[in-house]
C-alpha cells in the first residue's frame, strides 16, 4: 500500500514513515509537474529503506 502511496502522493509516504522534514520538501517538489518523478522515485527509495532499516531492528531485535 505504501508502495502505491509513493508513486501517486510521494510526499505522504514521507510522514508515514515518520520523515515529515523530508516529507515537505518532496511536496515542495512535487508541486512543480517536472519534479513530480523525481519526488516519487526519491519516495520509493526512501520507503525501501525504511523497509531495509526494520529488518535490521528486528534482526538485532531478537538476537539479544
């Protein structure tokens, strides 16, 4: 669902993430038409990495 929130509303996938700074600024991009896939692309990246740094946490998580 993120996934799909990122192509179409970037900006939001940012303060479902809990990165609302960055959250603004994707907006500010995404305001103009030509910055609209360079705000989504940077959306899915970030969303990927959010994914990445959980399964780390859980990782460490359940080690101790």
């Amino acid at each position: 669902m993120r996934l799909l929130i990122a192509l179409i509303l970037p900006w939001l996938t940012f303060f479902t993430i809990g990165r609302p700074f960055a959250g603004i600024i994707c907006l500010i991009l995404q305001i103009t038409i030509i910055g609209w896939v360079p705000a989504a692309i940077w959306a899915v990246y970030a969303l990927s990495q959010y994914k990445t740094d959980q399964k780390i946490a859980k990782a460490l998580g359940s080690r101790n």
